[in-house]
C-alpha cells in the first residue's frame, strides 16, 4: 500500500480534525462551523477560496504548471438529524443531531489530500476542491450547479467518494457503470366521503381504496418493469382517521413513499405506473385522488473514461486491494447532479467490518479514522496521475 510520508506524518492531525467535526455536526445549509474550519485550513495551505455556493459550500482552487486540465474533487459535510447513542470521547454535542454517515471523515480526507498537493505541488493542471452541503436529502448539489459551479470551476472530470462498511480500510471498489439509485418520492391523497363507520354505505371509503392500493403497489416492480431492470417502490408513510374516532370512516387518507431506478427510462416508468394505479384506485372506488411525484436526486453514472482514471489511480495506491466488481447502492447521492455536468467517477472507500453499528445512518455508527491515509493517498494519486507534469 503506497500513502505518502507526509500524509502519513499528517494523520495526527486528520485524525483531531476529523473527531473535532464529528463532535460538532451541522445539518445542511447549516454548516457554518464547519466551512469555517475548511476555509480556514485551505488558505493556510496557499489554496484559493470561494465562498457561498449552496450557502455553506466551500471551493478551493489550486493550480499548478501550465496544464490546461480541470478536475473536481467532491467531499460532503452535511450531518444527520438523529441523536449519536454510542459513548466515545468525540461524541456529537449538538443533541438531536449527529455524523452518521462519515461525512466528516470526507470532509477530513479532502483536506488532507488538499494539504499534500498545495505543498508538493507534484502536478500540471487545476484541481478544484469542492465542499458541498447538503447531501443528505436537502438539495446541495444541485443548488451548487444552479448557482454556477461549473461555471465558475469548469471541470473535465469531477470525482466522488464515499465510505462503505464492510470493505476493510485498505480495500477500495471503482466500478464502471451503476453506483447508486436515483432517489425521487411520491405522495398522494385519496380523498373519499366520511360517514359513520357502522354504515359505510352512506359514504365514500377511502381507506379501503388505499388498502386496495397498497397491496397492488409492489405489481409494479414485480409484473410492469422489466425483470432485468432493478426498481424499489416503498411506501412509507400512511395517514388516515383518528384513533378516538374508531367508529369514522374518514374523508382522506394520505400515502408517501420513496421510488428508486438506475435508468432514466425505469425512473420514467416508476413515475407513470404509481400514477396509474393511484387513479385506476380512485375509479374504482368511486373517489378523487392528488398524486404527485417529486424527482430529487438522479441516479449516479460512473462515466467509462473517468472510471479507467480513477481505476489506476486506486491501483497505485492499494494495489490488488482495488474491487473491480461491486454491487451497486439502492440509496441515493447527490453527486449525480456533478456528474451531469462533468465526467464523473464516484468510488467506494472501505470503513472496515460493518458490525456494531458500524453501517450508515446508525445511531452508533462512527467513520474509521484508519481509512483517512487512505482516502487521502487516493485522492493525492488521482490529481498526480491525471494532472502528470
């Protein structure tokens, strides 16, 4: 395994850093503290900053030699709104709010590798260090784009990564093709007429109507979409009645739920088909229904061109650690909406076994401070060997 001596000599410091992050976590658009200490870090490096984008997001601009090569490199620093259970010295501070997906450890590791090439400076080109908020569901990728990143940071190729639990920390998986879903929800709202429960022929039963369409629901994915073609519809949220009122058949029900596709075609289909049956639902039972599908995050691509880069960057730094064959998430990331506008690779950093409530989104979960020379080193190599001097 190949990690440079001075990141290595580094460590020390990524490691408080990161611990220092994960004890103060910030919800998107909040991170405040955080882009502070990003800002602050970069430009004692030499980097060029620019603030604002997305609110809290953070870029930093490095470029050496004469090579007319641009690349991005994206971390996100956005915590989630649940409490941190697990007792450890950096556990969060802010109640109600923790690091439960290794955000701060990204953060950590792009600032190591920023750290490293501002003082080698081993390289020809321009890299953009680019620091978004908002990952976690609020929309701070695409409000970047819409506010002018790539405008502002023209990118030939833009580069993600992100831990992953139950690879072990000396282990990375780069893989043309599928990474993960898109991520859109859907709502709607059966409204029916309400009576007296004992005499449900006086009304319009919506209840019913929505029993009928939750069990057809899953028909979709199981007989409309092609078998080949991986799909998820869930519902999960379900809103009707009262509970002191079990004698009222009421006049609405609401239903929500999440929808996932790797192709622009079965996302497409998941939206139309949800829609069908909801109205064939309504018809059927003689009620109205509001149906509304809100696409969020498209599905993220791994470009070939960019995945052979990154592939041999991974290579030179673990070696036959490097997975080449992964199985794609069913969440979503909205560095989807960064590589609309660039090439782009996202990759797989290993977080070690993913026991004791080690896997994402767990109230126990802790990024693995054994991975930041890795993900560093990653980062180091790929700007070295696509920017070569």
């Amino acid at each position: 395994m190949s990690i440079p001596a001075r990141i290595k000599d580094d460590l020390p410091f990524l490691t408080a850093l990161r611990r220092d992050l994960h004890a103060h976590p910030e919800l998107g658009f909040e991170e405040e503290r955080t882009a502070g200490i990003v800002v602050r870090l970069l430009e004692e490096a030499g980097i060029t900053v620019y603030r604002g984008l997305g609110g809290t997001g953070v870029v930093g601009t490095l470029q050496v030699g004469n090579g007319t090569r641009r690349i991005g490199l994206r971390a996100d620093m956005d915590a989630l709104s649940m409490p941190e259970m697990a007792e450890r010295p950096y556990k969060s501070t802010a109640p109600g709010k923790m690091h439960a997906c290794g955000h701060d450890g990204h953060t950590a590791m792009l600032l190591g590798a920023a750290r490293h090439l501002a003082a080698t400076q081993d390289f020809s080109g321009t890299v953009h260090f680019i620091f978004q908020p908002a990952e976690e569901g609020r929309g701070g990728a695409k409000r970047m784009v819409e506010e002018g990143l790539f405008k502002l940071f023209p990118c030939d190729a833009v580069y993600g990564l992100h831990n992953m639990p139950g690879l072990a920390v000396d282990e990375i998986a780069v893989v043309e093709g599928p990474q993960l879903a898109s991520s859109d929800s859907w709502r709607m709202t059966f409204r029916g007429t309400g009576t007296h429960g004992a005499k449900p022929h006086l009304g319009r039963d919506p209840i019913t109507a929505a029993g009928t369409f939750l069990s057809s629901l899953q028909t979709i994915v199981g007989r409309v979409v092609d078998p080949l073609q991986p799909a998820v519809v869930s519902a999960c949220f379900l809103q009707a009645g009262d509970s002191k009122a079990l004698n009222v058949i009421p006049d609405i029900v609401e239903i929500g739920g999440t929808a996932r596709a790797y192709s622009p075609d079965v996302r497409d289909q998941l939206e139309t088909e949800i829609g069908r049956l909801a109205h064939g639902t309504a018809a059927m039972y003689g009620i109205a229904v509001d149906y509304a599908f809100e696409r969020r995050i498209p599905p993220v691509i791994n470009d070939a061109d960019a995945t052979a880069r990154a592939l041999a960057a991974a290579g030179s730094v673990f070696g036959g650690k490097v997975q080449t064959s992964f199985p794609p998430s069913t969440a979503g990331d909205d560095f989807a909406f960064f590589a609309q506008n660039a090439p782009g690779c996202y990759v797989w950093l290993g977080n070690g076994p993913a026991l004791d409530g080690a896997l994402h989104h767990n109230t126990a979960y802790d990024f693995n401070d054994e991975a930041l020379g890795y993900g560093a080193a990653y980062w180091v190599a790929l700007v070295e060997r696509e920017l070569k001097v």
